[in-house]
C-alpha cells in the first residue's frame, strides 16, 4: 500500500487556504499502480451481487469508471446541479463553508437495484451521505462505499454507519 499512497501528493492550501489538497494525479498516470489501485478495491467487492456503480462528480468517475469495468457492472454518474441532461432527483447538503447539490437522473437504475458507491476520497462523509440519501429516496439499496483515501481525521465513517466502507488508504492527518 506504500507504493500507492507514496503517489498521492499532499497540496497545502489548495483550493483555499487551511486545506490540504489529496493530488491523486501522480497515480493516475502511473499504469501499474492505478491498475493495482482499482484491482484492490474492486476485489474486496468481487462476487457481491452489485447492479451498478454509482459515482460521484468528478474524481470519483475515474475510479466507479475503472471498477465498474472490471466488475462488469454498469456505471451511474452523480453530478452537480444541472449538469445532466434528463430529468433528475436531487439532494442538497452542507459543506463545511455552505451548501451544495448532487443530481443523478430518474431512470439511473430501478427500485431494488443493488449499488456501490464510489468517489476517491471520504473526508467529512457529507457528500457521500447525501449519495446514500438519493439512492434510497430512490429505492435502491447501497451495498457499500468505496474510497481510494479516507481521511480518519475527519471521522466521516460516523456519518455512513451501517454501510460497508472499503477504502484503501487511510490518512489519519488532513
């Protein structure tokens, strides 16, 4: 896991001051740790009866992208306000400085349709509770969440108990 997490760059005050920015683009572009990346992480989900991956706007496309292929699952996109193009559910939450809305379209998958959620990085848990409100809202069932890097600082499990939680890098400073 060194190997991987030693690609992950670290950028203090980015994208405003008191943040540290989780860079995950040195691993994107290194072939054999991404692919190592995803294969860890869509394995702990080999095998779960999963109809599709829900991922979550935009760095999360990358890796739902990768793992919904290697699962051969299909993919749903979570987006920011009116970025999509059909009719869509939406949920509003708050962030630590405001507010902020998540969409995904009304024929993303059925009632009772199994899912995992996937984004690259579990900090708060706002954002990925407010994916686990939509999909229920939308009567499917969350079969888990999917992480590259949570920041155990941040203590955004707590949010999201009940749900089987994979990451594969755990931060414990942010």
């Amino acid at each position: 896991m060194k190997d991987i997490k030693s690609l992950i760059r670290d950028v203090p005050g980015f994208p405003k001051e008191g943040i540290i920015f989780k860079d995950i683009t040195p691993l994107l572009r290194d072939k054999e740790k991404f692919k190592k990346a995803v294969d860890l992480i869509a394995h702990k989900f080999k095998g779960k009866k999963i109809d599709f991956i829900l991922s979550v706007e935009s760095r999360g496309f990358i890796f739902g992208a990768a793992m919904a292929y290697k699962l051969g699952i299909g993919l749903v996109p979570i987006r920011k306000k009116g970025k999509l193009p059909y009719e869509t559910y939406s949920v509003t939450y708050d962030l630590e400085y405001g507010k902020d809305t998540l969409e995904i379209h009304r024929d993303a998958f059925r009632k009772g349709d199994r899912v995992l959620i996937v984004d690259d990085l579990l900090a708060t848990g706002g954002t990925s509770k407010a994916v686990v409100r939509l999909v229920e809202k939308m009567g499917g069932k969350v079969m888990g969440l999917a992480f590259l890097i949570e920041l155990v600082a941040l203590k955004g499990r707590d949010k999201l108990r009940g749900y089987p939680i994979v990451s594969l890098i755990k931060d414990g400073y942010c």
